[in-house]
C-alpha cells in the first residue's frame, strides 16, 4: 500500500518508515525538514536499499499536499509532523497551534476529497496529564500544562469528530510514551542539536563529554528512589507499533497506548545506561523541573489485545542503541 508519512525525516518517522519498507509498503514522505535533514531519507534508503518518493513540503499548505495527493493513489496516511518541544511551545503557542493543529485539519481534508479512510496520528501520553498511573486509554484528559499537550488533546477530538461524522473513516491514535534508543544500525536516532531538554539525549551527550553532568531534576518525588519515573520504549517497537496500526484499522477513532507498561526512574536509567555501555554518567541532583510528574506509565494491554503489538526491546538495548547513534552523529 502506499503510504503517506509525513514527518518521516524525524526521529520516529524515520525509524517508522524503515519498518514500513520492511512491511512491503510503498513510503512517501512529507516534510519541510524543519527538524530533520534530508540526509534522514537516505538513510532510509540505505539501511533498507529500497527507494522512498520524497516532498520537501509543508504539510500545512494545502496546494502541496493536494499535489501528493493526485500524484499518488494514498491508501494511509501516518501523520507525525509536528512540533514537539514542551518549553518552546510556551514561548510561541501559535506556532505551535498553527502548526499541530492546522496539518491536522488539512491532511483530513485531503484525505475526504480523495477518498483516503486509513490515519494513524501521533499523540502523546503528555494528555493525561497528572492522571494516576498507569495510564489507562478510558481516563478522562486533565488539562495540559503547555500549549503543545493541548495540540495533542485537540487533535484527537478532531479526529474522533471526523470519524463520528463519517462511519467509513478509521483512525488509529497513539499516544506514545517516552520514546528513546536508535535504530541498530546506528544510522537513525535522535539527531540532538544543542542543549537536550529530554533525559537520554542528555545522558549521551554527557557520555560523549559534550556536557559535564546530568542534572536530575528533584529526589523527592513518591517513586521508588525519589526520581522521576517514565515508560521509555526503543523507537524501533514504537516503530512495529505504526505498522500493526495501520494493518489493524477499524471503522471509527480507536485510540491506544504505546508503552511498555514499565516505569524506570531517572536514576535506574543512568544504570542501566552505564551497565549496557560500560561508561559512568556523572550526574548530580538539583531542583525539580516546573511541569514534570512523578510518574508516567502505560497499561498498554489495549494495544496487545486489538493490535497483537508489545513492546520487545529492553531498556539495556535502548540504553545500547542510543549510544551507538550519539558516537556516530556529527552535527
Ligand atoms: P521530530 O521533530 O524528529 O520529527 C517531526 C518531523 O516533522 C520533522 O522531521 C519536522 O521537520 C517535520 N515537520 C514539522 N512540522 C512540519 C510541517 N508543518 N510540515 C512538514 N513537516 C513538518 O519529532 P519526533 O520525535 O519524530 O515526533 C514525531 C511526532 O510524534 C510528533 O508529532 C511529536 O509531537 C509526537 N511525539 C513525540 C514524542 C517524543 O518523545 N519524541 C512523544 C510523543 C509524541
Ligand atoms: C517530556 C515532555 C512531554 C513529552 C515527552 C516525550 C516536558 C516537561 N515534558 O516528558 O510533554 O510528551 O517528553 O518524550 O518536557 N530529567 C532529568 N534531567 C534532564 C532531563 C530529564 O532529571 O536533564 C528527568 C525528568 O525530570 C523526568 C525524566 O527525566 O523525570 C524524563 O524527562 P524527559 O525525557 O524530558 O521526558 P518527560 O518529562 O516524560
């Protein structure tokens, strides 16, 4: 099937596409490269020596992506363009609405005046805020803290408006929990250009010695050492998670966690970073960070059950794989 992805130069996009290509599927990717390169799609291609059809374009600009369109008979769309930094996204809330939200309304609309029933969106765990965990898919959403949980939450009530509209439209929402780790090849990851806010590119940059230590944000949080807890899943299962997705489709929005069910703290995540790769993080312990939660984790039966997809990979190969890519990337 053809499949359009856009955002597919990203993190999990790329990875995303490779497991598509390994699926017998024809990609086509959408992106403006605004977080990515170019050089992400020939990767793509290497590690999979397949060929991608590549649009530089903004998934917000409707002429473009009607151009896609006509081009090519869709059968699905997976739509990961967006943008997704937490603090940026208060400094500059439109552009984060215009951009999330926008892409949202304009793909959908394609996909009606085509004909094209098959989405799978990416959300994120961040809706539920500070929900007690583990995080289960019936919850009631709390509030985001910040302009880019509330793209997510809109989003998703987009997309269920859409599909109570038109029983013929099926979406798959996924809310991902924290994705890290790189694909084995060490060709595709996390491309981290200036100072990390999330905890692993971090923690890779302190292994390289680009930074001097990690700070952990709080020890006084109700876990099990004090630290933050999260459900941190390789990019790769994330990856497998899309593909079963979309071979699962249903009529109406169907929404799922992708997690793995296992909390790690902040602390256990720098052991076991230093277990897989025989290398010492030097961290030290400073306030809490506004914003952040005790704990974060998944039920992620829902997606076993109606997708036949579980997380695979341990938090020792993500720890692995993020560092094989952090050695190999030059900015
Ligand atoms: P990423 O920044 O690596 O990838 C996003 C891609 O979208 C980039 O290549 C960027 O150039 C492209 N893009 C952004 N706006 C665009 C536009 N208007 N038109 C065309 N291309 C555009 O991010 P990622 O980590 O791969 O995340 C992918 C999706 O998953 C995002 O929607 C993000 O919000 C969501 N998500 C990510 C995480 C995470 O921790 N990485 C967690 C939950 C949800
Ligand atoms: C962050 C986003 C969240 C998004 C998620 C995606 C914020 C506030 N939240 O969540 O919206 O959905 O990424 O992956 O940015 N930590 C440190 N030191 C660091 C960095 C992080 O101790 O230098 C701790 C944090 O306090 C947290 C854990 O590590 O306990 C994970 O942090 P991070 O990787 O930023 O992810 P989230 O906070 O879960």
């Amino acid at each position: 099937m053809n499949i359009l992805v856009t955002g597919g130069a990203g993190y999990i996009g790329s990875n995303t596409c490779v497991a598509l290509l390994e699926a017998g599927h024809t990609v086509i990717v959408a992106d403006n490269l605004c977080n990515s390169k170019n050089d992400a799609i020939e990767k793509i291609m290497q590690i999979t020596n397949k060929e991608v059809i590549f649009y530089q374009i903004d998934v917000n600009d409707v002429v473009a992506v009607d151009t896609i369109f006509s081009n090519h008979e869709i059968g699905g769309v997976i739509h990961f363009a967006g943008l997704k930094a937490v603090g940026e996204s208060v400094e500059k809330p439109l552009e984060y609405y215009y951009n999330n939200i926008l892409s949202t309304m304009v793909l959908t609309k394609t996909c009606q005046k085509y004909g094209v029933n098959r989405f799978v969106f990416s959300s994120s765990a961040t809706v539920y805020g500070d929900n007690k965990v583990p995080f289960v898919e019936t919850m009631d959403l709390l509030p985001s803290t910040n302009p880019y949980g509330e793209t997510k939450a809109i989003s998703e009530r987009i997309l269920t408006d859409i599909a109570k509209a038109n029983p013929a439209f099926s979406v798959s929402i996924l809310r991902y929990f924290n994705p890290i780790g790189a694909h084995e090849s060490g060709l595709i990851g996390e491309a981290s250009n200036g100072i990390p806010n999330n905890l692993m590119p971090y923690v890779t940059q302190v292994a390289k010695g680009i930074r001097e230590k990690l700070r952990v944000f709080g020890n006084d949080y109700p876990t099990i050492d004090g630290t933050g807890v999260r459900d941190y899943i390789h990019v790769l299962d994330l990856a497998e998670g899309h593909v079963a997705a979309l071979d699962n489709l249903t009529e109406g929005a169907h929404i799922y966690n992708l997690g793995t069910g296992q909390g790690t703290s902040v602390l256990e995540l720098v052991k076991a970073f230093e277990e897989a790769n025989g290398i010492e993080v030097p961290y030290e312990i400073v306030d809490r960070r506004p914003g952040d939660i005790a704990s974060c984790y998944a039920d992620a039966s829902k997606a076993k059950q109606e997708l036949g997809w579980t997380a695979k990979r341990n938090i020792i190969s993500m720890c692995r794989d993020a560092w094989r890519f952090e050695k190999n990337f030059k900015e």
